[in-house]
C-alpha cells in the first residue's frame, strides 16, 4: 500500500526546542514563548533544566492525556476565551491586558509545568515574584485573584483538575495584607482644591477648561465627560430651576455598565446650572457630535498659534474624541507650567549619559507627584464637598455608586467637626 505524505503543517513535530541565551540567562522557545531556565547561559543546572522541560514536553506531546496540559497551555487557551468575553461595545476592554499582565510572572516560573502539579505553593511563588517585582499590593491581590478565575475557567473546561483549582483558594493563599508584606501601597488619592484648579487655566484649551469644570462640577467620571453628547442629555421643564430646564445626563459608556444589575443602577448624572452654563458654549447643531469637540480645539488652536499660513495646514488631525489619555497629558503639561518645573526636569538632554537621563526621570517622576494633580482628583474633590453639606448618601447617589462603602473611599473628612465636636464636649 502506497505511503500517503503528510503534509508537514500537520504532521506532529517532536524535535527539541533550541538551547538560546538572552541577558545571561539560558532560554528555549516553546510556541514562540520564550522560556526562561535556572541559572546562568550553558551552565550544568541551565543544561539539567533544559534537559527536564525537554522531557516534560515530548511526554506532553506522545500522552494524550487531558491533565497533561500545561499552565502556558492553559494560558493560551483562556486569552482566547478573554478576547471574546471581555468586551464592551464590540473592543476589548483593559482587562484583557490586566491577565496579560496577571499572568507574566505565573508564566516565568511555571510555564511548562503541568496543570495537575500547580498547588498553593507554587502560587505563593508567584506572589513572592510579584514582589520581587515591585508590584503595588492591591494590584497585586487582583492579578492572583484573576489567576484564580483563569484556573477555574480550567476547571469548568476540564482543563484544571476540580481540587487543584480548591488549593488555590483564598483560605490556602491569603491576599497580602497593608504593613505585614514586602509590597507597597498607592498613596491615597486626595481631592484637589477648586483654587488650585484655576492656576492652570491660562495653560489649556478653552474645550479642555470646559471639560475639566463640567467634571468637577458633576462629579463625573473622566471617560463620561469626554464622550458626552447633546442626544444624550434629556431636557425636562422645572420651574424651580434658574433657567427653567433641568437637565439628565446618561453617559453612553460608563465603568460599570457590565454589571448584571445595570438595569436598576443605571448611570445619569443630574447636570446642575454652572455645568449647563459651561456646556451651552460647545454646542452644535449636530447632535451625534461630542459636545468637546477635539477637532474644533485643534483648529481653534492652529489659527491662534499659526494664522492662515502653510504651517496651520501641515498640523496633524485630531481624534473623534477627546481621549483619557490625552485629558490626562494637557491637564499634567498645564500643571507643569504653571507650578513652573524646571526645565532641565521638564525636558531632559537625551545626550546624557543613561545613568544621569534616569537619575533626572526619578527627579521628575518625583517633582510631578508633589506638584501635579490628575482629572480623578477633582470627583474625589466633589465628592468630599457633597459629604459636608449634605450626607454620605447623597455623595453616592451623585458619584453613581452601587455600594456606600465605595462612595466612603471617595470621601475626605476634615478635621472641622471634630474640633467643633471636641469644643463643646471635651
């Protein structure tokens, strides 16, 4: 009987991966991922690793047996499952890059180690590399949280199984608790005073001051104001207000509109006279248009800076919308202005030597934490002054939270009722 070819795009492949180096380190590739061994480049203990994961992956690849799988494996398949489920109007959302990032130091340890094998141990090993790392500690207890959903993933894949994905529980690896890790924490986010705000004015845009005092005065979310449109506010008659109109603002996208409770939670924003002052500017007759307008901005911007002449007409475009990330950059650059950095931190000689151009950045990381505040700040802000003049709820109700206790970490008490309190009792 004639032999049939196989073509070699299906025929099962069992050489060994390639011995490399790369920064001192001995390394293999397994699926174009590359893996890294114990010890330095072709020493005894690289070689010996090199020789045990070899092993462990012909056996994988001759065995059929579904347990066999590795994490790396493993891995693969669930980023598949995460592209599609973590989506929201039709694009990953950023937690598909938050298992990237979950998964980095899981896969440099144990990437070739069979599922079935993976116990508390090991994911303490992780958290410990996490550390290592220098990974901030409540990041770092939601990264080995998502490691946990992508074993139980497994686990209902019959990938995992059932009793390795109960080693990894919560009671076997403890979340890393404030003072009693190696991890650090965030400094809280504190709100930033409305005088302060002003300083910067004379450093941005008229669209992005308008969007920066619509946000501070709504006690928005950034991402809601940057995309808010005309359809999108309801226009109600209310003889008690100023202008006669009272004004309902229901973002087309906001954080937590996934949740299975949106129908009863969802997102509107009450739009008080100041912010509908301030909204009246940027309106147009096209409706679909973002009320801020980056395209208009730029264009207000060329003619101011440029006039009529060629330069005006080389300027690059300007996005549908305005972005976070390009909010975020005018709003630090203003800060950088006004409260006058200086100039060798502000812009750094890229002739430096590296070691100086990295001293300098650690500077101006420094100087931009001290100085800087960011568009959040203003919801805490907002959200603090709520709490004084009307209560706690009424700060959640406005910030669009579904738990109280959420709200209460948006909220900064001052010291002024305790001092009242301590007067007349103490």
């Amino acid at each position: 009987m004639p032999r049939t070819r196989t073509s070699s795009r299906h025929r099962p492949r069992f050489d060994r991966p390639s011995y490399g180096e790369h920064k001192g380190r001995g390394t293999m590739y397994v699926n174009r991922k590359r893996i890294y061994l114990e010890g330095a480049f072709n020493s005894p203990e690289s070689r010996a690793d090199y020789d045990k994961k070899c092993r462990e992956l012909l056996s994988l690849r001759t065995e059929p047996d579904k347990f066999h799988t590795t994490v790396f494996q493993l891995y693969e398949q669930f980023m598949e499952h995460a592209k599609v489920y973590y989506r929201k109007h039709g694009k990953e959302t950023s937690e598909v890059s938050c298992f990237r990032q979950a998964c980095a130091p899981l896969l440099e340890l144990y990437a070739m180690m069979p599922v079935r094998d993976f116990d508390s141990e090991h994911l303490e090993q992780v958290q410990e590399l996490m550390q290592d790392w220098k990974i901030i500690r409540n990041s770092l207890n939601r990264h080995i949280g998502r490691i946990r959903r992508m074993f139980k993933w497994g686990a209902r894949k019959k990938l995992v199984p059932l009793e390795v994905f109960a080693r990894l529980d919560a009671d076997y690896v403890p979340d890393l608790i404030e003072g009693r890790c190696r991890a650090e924490d965030n400094d809280p986010v504190e709100g930033v005073p409305l005088e302060r705000v002003e300083l910067i004015k004379p450093f941005v845009t008229r669209h992005v001051w308008g969007i920066i005092m619509v946000q501070y005065y709504g006690a928005m979310r950034a991402s809601e104001v940057l995309r808010m449109r005309a359809i999108d506010i309801k226009v109600r008659p209310n003889p008690e207000e100023v202008d006669g109109e009272q004004w309902e603002y229901h973002p087309p996208v906001y954080k937590t509109e996934h949740h299975k409770n949106k129908k009863k939670h969802k997102r509107r924003v009450a739009i008080g006279p100041k912010a509908r002052e301030i909204i009246r500017q940027f309106m147009t007759t096209d409706v679909m248009a973002p009320i801020f307008d980056p395209a208009q901005a730029r264009r207000e911007f060329v003619t101011a800076k440029y006039g009529k002449g060629k330069k005006a007409n080389r300027r690059k475009g300007a996005p549908a919308h305005y972005t976070l990330a390009g909010y975020e950059c005018s709003v630090r650059r203003a800060c950088e202005k006004a409260f006058e950095m200086p100039k060798h931190l502000r812009k750094i000689n890229p002739k430096l030597k590296p070691s100086e151009q990295e001293e300098l950045k650690e500077m101006a990381a420094a100087w931009r934490k001290e100085n800087c505040f960011t568009p959040h700040q203003l919801r805490h802000e907002m959200s603090t002054l709520i709490d004084e003049e009307f209560d706690a709820e009424s700060a959640q109700i406005a910030l669009g939270h579904q738990r109280l206790d959420t709200t209460e970490g948006y909220i900064h008490r001052k010291m002024t009722k305790a001092q009242e309190i301590a007067r007349k009792l103490g």
